[in-house]
C-alpha cells in the first residue's frame, strides 16, 4: 500500500467517527442538560476536527492532478459543513444551559439580561481560548483564560467554573472532571492545574517531546511538509530558549534524531557541506 493510499485510509476512519459524532448531536433532545456531556461531545468533534485536518493537509501535499485536487477539496468541504453545523447546534445548547445556570444563580436578573451576558460571556472563550489538553501550552492557555474569564466580574465563580471545563480535554480534562461546580471547587481546581502543568520541568519536558516526536518528511519536493517541519522545531527551539535551555545542553543528543526526520538526500547534502567547511577551517 503507498503512502496515499494509507493517508486516505487513515482519514476515512476519521471521516467515519465524524459522521458518528455528527448524527449524535442531531438526535440530542430539546431538554439535554448535562453541561459536561455537551462539552466533551464538542471537544469531540474539534478534536477530530484538527485531526482530519491534518489527513487532508497531506492528501492535497501528494495530489499532483488538478481535477483530483478540486474533487479533493469539494469532499472537504462537505465534511467542514457538517462539523460547522454540528458545533453550531452543540453551542447554542451550552447557551442555553448556562443562560438557566445563570438565571438559578442570580433570579433577580430579568430574562433580556441573563441572555445578553451569557450570549456575551460565551463568545469569549470560544473565539479567543486556546483549548487546553495537558502539553506545554498551559501559560498561554492561562494567560488568555485569565484575561476572558478569570478577570472578568460580571460572571461568578460558578460560571467561571463551567467555562473552565468546557475548555479542557483530556489529560487535563481529568484533573477537574470529579469536582462539583461551586466556587471553592474552582479556586481548588485552578491551583491543581497551576501545580502540575505551571511547573517550569514539566513544561521544558513537554517541549524536549515534541521535537522528540516530529513526523518525519522523506520527500525532498514536499517543500510545504518540510517548512512545517522547519517552523515546528524552530518554535519549540525558541520556547526553551525563553525556559533559559541552551542548545548546548542538548543539541549533541537531539541533533541526530532531527536529521533523521530529513530526507536522504538533504541529509548527504548536509554532511557533504560540514566536512567541506571543517577542511576550510583545517
């Protein structure tokens, strides 16, 4: 089997999953209430979201027949439309739910005011959120949280909570999962997630793993895979250099396995211009 035909394979398991996911949300009732199933069926769908994503990347990367790459792109687009519908549905219901959520905590609220501020205060962390799921990103995921919500005095402790949850995925997901919504549990949870995803090793560790991790590119013309590749170990270079991890301490180590994610030929065309440059020097 080639490597296209492995890809496709690989995305129409994903595609199938969608499909699955997709009939869930149309067969959800007009009295679903469960806050936490809404939020994982969401995180759900965007995670296989981000994965399908990535299956058509390199499915367009190896179409070299333009009438192949339209039919690719329309198949596509079929499937962004009905993910964008289902996420729509499954947003409107969180809505909902926390427009009730608001209104049992505050009753003296009248209705047009409890679905401004819950219509308002749910835009935010959808649109400006990065969701979190347990890797190196977590001052960033913080730092955004804590401006749009944490900060944020019109929603209460409660609220915050809820938007807290539908914001993690699995692992970090699970830190918070068991908490009940109240304010000493949020406080609580936030300073659980402070502890083991704040912490300066764990953090260098998560990014030392994702250079450890990268996909490898084996084509020389696959100039779109290998300037990923690029930008993705330049980024995680330059968030150990932030950390004050010099590429002295573990360049000898990691510099091996990066040229392995290279194809052949640019590795031989490396090796050729080092020992060319070390007998200049000679």
């Amino acid at each position: 089997m080639d490597k296209m035909s492995k890809v496709i394979e690989k995305r129409s398991s994903v595609r199938s999953s969608i499909t699955k996911l997709v009939k869930r949300v149309q067969a959800l009732g007009e009295e679903t209430e469960d806050l936490n199933s809404l939020s994982e069926l969401l995180e759900l769908i965007e995670t296989k979201e981000e994965i399908l994503k990535k299956y058509d990347s390199e499915v367009e990367d190896l179409i070299t027949d333009p009438e192949k790459f339209k039919v690719e792109l329309k198949g596509s687009e079929e499937y962004d439309d009905k993910i964008l519908s289902a996420k729509i549905k499954l947003k409107s219901k969180l809505k909902t739910f926390t427009e009730k959520t608001v209104q049992e905590s505050h009753p003296s609220l009248n209705k047009s005011n409890i679905s401004e501020n819950a219509a308002s205060a749910l835009k935010l962390p959808k649109l400006e959120i990065p969701r979190f799921s347990g890797d190196s990103n977590f001052m960033e995921f913080f730092g955004c949280f804590d401006s749009a919500i944490g900060s944020n005095d019109s929603l209460s402790k409660i609220e915050k909570f809820q938007y807290l949850k539908s914001l993690l995925s699995p692992p970090a997901y699970n830190v918070v999962a068991g908490f009940e919504l109240n304010e000493k549990n949020y406080d609580s949870c936030l300073e659980l997630l402070k502890q083991r995803y704040g912490r300066t090793d764990f953090i260098i560790n998560s990014y030392m793993s994702k250079l450890l991790n990268l996909e490898p590119v084996r084509n020389s013309s696959h100039v779109k895979s290998l300037r990923r590749l690029y930008d993705e170990i330049e980024v995680n270079i330059r968030n150990l250099r932030a950390l004050n991890v010099t590429e002295g301490s573990y360049g000898h180590l990691l510099n091996p396995l990066l040229l392995k994610l290279l194809p052949q030929d640019l590795v031989l065309d490396f090796h050729r211009k080092r020992r060319f440059r070390f007998k200049s020097v000679k």
